[in-house]
C-alpha cells in the first residue's frame, strides 16, 4: 500500500512538474523572447515565488526552458 501511494504522489508531481514545464515555454513563446538572456531575465520576474516546483525549474531547468521555447515547436 505505501508503494502505491508513492507512486500515485510520484505520478502527480511528474504532472504538475510538466504542466509547470510548458507553461513557462508558452510564456516565452507568447511574448516572443528571442534570445537566452532576456527569456532568463523574463522568467525570474514572472515564476511564482511561492511555488516550489517553479522555483526549482527556474533553478536547474533554466536552460531546457529556454531552448524548449527558442528551438522546438
């Protein structure tokens, strides 16, 4: 039973993590940033303070963000 409910909390965090992921790329996208210094710039002004997930995605994903945003459709 505990196994299960971690995997279920694993499962959810994975989500949110995604959804929090492609949120702050359509971000970028939507106010056509078009080079890495001001997407970063950008994205430390806008990500939730309070919400652990972004500011960890801010942290070690800054780059994946931004290239998801400039380079990938």
């Amino acid at each position: 039973m505990y196994i299960l409910n971690c995997i279920s909390i694993s499962e959810k965090c994975i989500h949110s993590i995604s959804e929090k992921f492609k949120y702050l790329v359509t971000f970028l996208r939507q106010n056509c940033i078009t080079n890495q210094c001001d997407a970063a710039n950008i994205l430390h002004k806008i990500y939730d303070k309070n919400s652990i997930i972004e500011c960890e995605l801010i942290v070690y994903a800054l780059d994946n963000i931004v290239y998801a945003a400039l380079h990938e459709k």
